[in-house]
C-alpha cells in the first residue's frame, strides 16, 4: 500500500494490537485506487453516504473501488445530525440484504460524523461485525469521529447513547475534500482540533494560533498539519484507553456542555463543533471556578473559539428555569455515575481530568453563559 501512495501522504498509525490500523492524509487519496489497495477481500463493498455528499465524491470513490470490488454498492442517506436514528441505520441494513451481502463484505464510510458513526455502528451489527473503512469529508470527522472506533446513533433523549465500539481498518483523510466544505462546517471541525491543545499539547494550542487564519483559508500544510498532529494525539489516548475507561473521557472536553445544547436544542439546530465550541467556554470557566486554571487562561480560549468563528454565548434551553434543563440533560452523559454529573476539566493548561463538580458552580457558570 505504502509504496504506492505520493510522498505527500502522512501517516498516522492507531496501536491496537490485532485491531490496529493506518490513518493516512493527504491530497487525491479519494480517487487513488491505491488508496484503497490491501483491505480485506470481498465480493462487494457497500458505500454508504448522504444525499449532500455523494453528488460530489460518491462516484470517484465507486470507480476507486471498482479495482479491488467485483460489486459496488451505494447507500444514499438523508444529511443531518437530525437523522442519526434507528430508521436512517435500518436503510443501511436494507442496502445489505437486499445486495445479498456476506460477512466479508466492506463498508465504506463516505461523509462527516454522521455518516461515519452510522456506517460503524452498521459494521458493528450486521452479521455480527464486518470490516469497514472511514472516508471521512469533513474537518471535524477527518480529526475526532473517524479516528477511535467509536459508533453510534442518537435517541431523542441523549446523543450517541446507542452504539459500540468497533474500529475501522483504515482511515483515509483527503485534503481534497475540504475545499467543497460549507464555512460552518469549517468553522465547526476547528471546535475538535482546538480542543486538543488545552488537554493535551499547549505547543499545539500555541501553533492553533498563529495558523489559525491560514487554517481559515484553508491553506493545504497548514490542514495538513492540524490533521496530523489531532489524529496523533488521538491515536495516542486511544492506544492507552480504547474504551474510555479513564484517559480517553478528555477527549470529551466540553462536550457534557455541548451535548445539552445540541439535544435541548433539538439536533441540527446547532452543528456538533459549533456545540463543543461553546461546550469548551462553559468547562474552562468551571475549571475556573475550581480553582484549577486562572481568568486569563480562559480569556485566551474565548478568544481563539471566537476567532475560529464559533459561539461563545450558550442558548437558552428553557424560559421558565433554564439551568434545570441543561442540568436534566447532562444527567444522562454517558461520564455521569449514580446521578452524579461529571465534567471534563482543565487541571492545567495542556492537561485533563475527570471530576464532579458542585452544583452550585455548575449552576453559575450555566447562567453566565446564557447571558
């Protein structure tokens, strides 16, 4: 595979033992046959994307596909967060049987999050797990969702409650695609890659901004990087923590926070980045208010998140008691125990942990954020 790839291609390895698997980056990866070349062999592949995305890259990736594949089929699904339940994952499952698919047939993941998530849960499931690969062509999948094997669907009171984990066997990230990519949804894929600096990297954090224009523009070495380092980072946590047990819960930064706002907002209404962004502001001030990080610090994420073109003000989620509603919604966080909600916040600029926190600050810095 590797010899066949331009030496532009960066590569980034997951360690899982038998489970591990390559993340490869780069420009025309989509439309490379060798791209595609040493997966598991079968008598067909499924292609499953959604009615936004497959118009544009569903047909260079089928004639990809064409060279290792006998039979190329296409599942098309409706696009949004909105339609990441159990009878948008059934047309995956219909496209399955109704094709007489096998057990070694391949899936092949063509969209952001959504798709992805759907496309590995499927995997997953059908006939009790069958390989799948990861195409994702968005910022936000290219650097969180299709990195870590995890899946799942949303149900109407909680997001990505059901689902497993299950790893792909490999990962193809195309600069290419990011050039059809809406503003927002740039501006969405920028929430994950910032999140990794406070947590993890602050020489990341630090390179965030002084790239971040050119990040905005989509200057190719700059995504190149961003990309890179995320997923290095990534593959790092996920090989000591594959189940999130412990290390991997910071990933989560500011998504307790988020995941409120996008299921008491209804899904879609907010993007997921968009979310996390916001998310991210309401975790560092409650680091804050525990006396783990300073004002200052704080400031300096807001303005970053800010600068990338994501909310920094959280919506209301209720009129009659707001801070009830966000509190009823992360109650049922998968991070929560015996009721108890628990917070991925800062310790120190560049590091993470998971905590309860009281009431009372959570309460505070719900109501300074809707303000």
């Amino acid at each position: 595979m590797n010899a066949a790839l331009p030496d532009t291609t960066a590569r980034v390895s997951i360690s899982l033992a038998e489970r591990s698997y390559p993340i490869l980056i780069g420009p025309s990866l989509l439309v490379a046959a060798s791209s595609f070349a040493h997966l598991p062999s079968a008598a067909a592949a499924l292609v499953v994307s959604n009615t936004t995305v497959a118009p544009l890259y569903a047909p260079s990736l089928v004639d990809a596909l064409k060279s290792h594949y006998p039979k190329v089929h296409l599942v098309t699904l409706p696009d949004g967060e909105a339609h990441k339940t159990w009878p948008t994952l059934q047309l995956i499952f219909d496209a399955l049987l109704e094709n007489f698919c096998d057990r070694k047939t391949v899936l092949f993941a063509l969209g952001g999050g959504v798709v992805g998530d759907m496309t590995g849960f499927a995997a997953a499931s059908y006939m009790r797990g069958v390989p799948y690969v990861q195409v994702p062509t968005t910022l936000l999948a290219q650097v969180d969702s299709s990195v870590g094997g995890k899946t799942a669907i949303n149900h109407p009171l909680g997001k990505n409650m059901i689902g497993a984990f299950y790893q792909p066997v490999r990962v193809i990230c195309d600069l290419d695609v990011l050039k059809t990519l809406p503003p927002r949804e740039l501006s969405a894929g920028l929430a994950e890659v910032i999140k990794y600096g406070p947590i993890f990297d602050m020489d990341f954090l630090d390179w965030i901004e002084r790239h971040l224009d050119a990040l905005l523009a989509r200057e190719p070495q700059a995504l190149e990087h961003a990309i890179r380092r995320s997923c290095e980072i990534k593959a790092e946590v996920v090989g000591q923590d594959e189940r999130e047990s412990g290390l991997r819960a910071i990933l989560n930064f500011g998504h307790t926070f988020g995941h409120a706002i996008e299921s008491g907002l209804g899904y879609g209404q907010w993007l997921h980045g968009e979310a996390v962004g916001c998310g991210m502001v309401m975790a560092a001030r409650l680091s804050q208010r525990l006396g783990l990080i300073d004002a200052g610090f704080v400031e300096r994420l807001t303005r970053l998140i800010l600068h990338a073109g994501l909310p920094v003000v959280a919506p209301r989620l209720a009129d009659f008691d707001n801070v009830a509603r966000y509190l009823e919604l992360m109650k049922i966080d998968k991070k929560a125990e015996g009721g108890e909600i628990r917070f991925v916040v800062l310790e120190e600029p560049g590091r993470a942990a998971v905590r309860a926190a009281p009431e009372a600050l959570v309460r505070e810095v719900i109501e300074a954020s809707c303000q």
